[in-house]
C-alpha cells in the first residue's frame, strides 16, 4: 500500500474517531435524564440547543474528513 495513502486514511480515522466522540459526549451529558425537571421539561432548553450544535459541528467535520480523503482500495491491501 502507497505510504501516503496509508498515513492520511490513519491519520483520517483518528481525527473522525475523536469528533464522533465528542459529538457522542455532547449528546450523552446534555441529554440525560437529570436535565429534564419533574415536570418533564428541559430544565435548560438553550444548553441542549448548544449540545446539538456542538455534536453536529462535529459530524460534519468528520463527514467532511471522510469525503475528502483518499482512501486504500482493496487492491492497496493486497499489495
């Protein structure tokens, strides 16, 4: 496999793998039960809007990683 292509599809799944992360921390923490009063209402509606805008910032730079890297064919393993 050309070492190029190997080196940026590696370095492309770590830095998705870490923005998946940190979208999947800003939907756990903002979203659990505890942030809902006891009247079933969002004690903080404006701090869930900042979790869903933290968490899709973050998937969109990795759909945008993902577009825009070239990555191994099959052929590249075989080699």
């Amino acid at each position: 496999m050309p070492k190029s292509i190997k080196d940026g599809a590696v370095a492309a799944t770590t830095h998705v793998q870490e923005l998946v992360g940190k979208a999947m921390d800003a939907l756990t923490v903002g979203f659990q039960a505890h942030g809902i009063n006891q009247f079933g209402v969002y004690g903080d509606p404006s701090a869930r809007r900042g979790d869903l805008r933290r968490a899709r910032l973050a998937i969109e730079e990795a759909l945008e990683i993902l577009s825009n890297t070239p990555w191994p064919s099959q052929g590249d393993y075989e080699e």
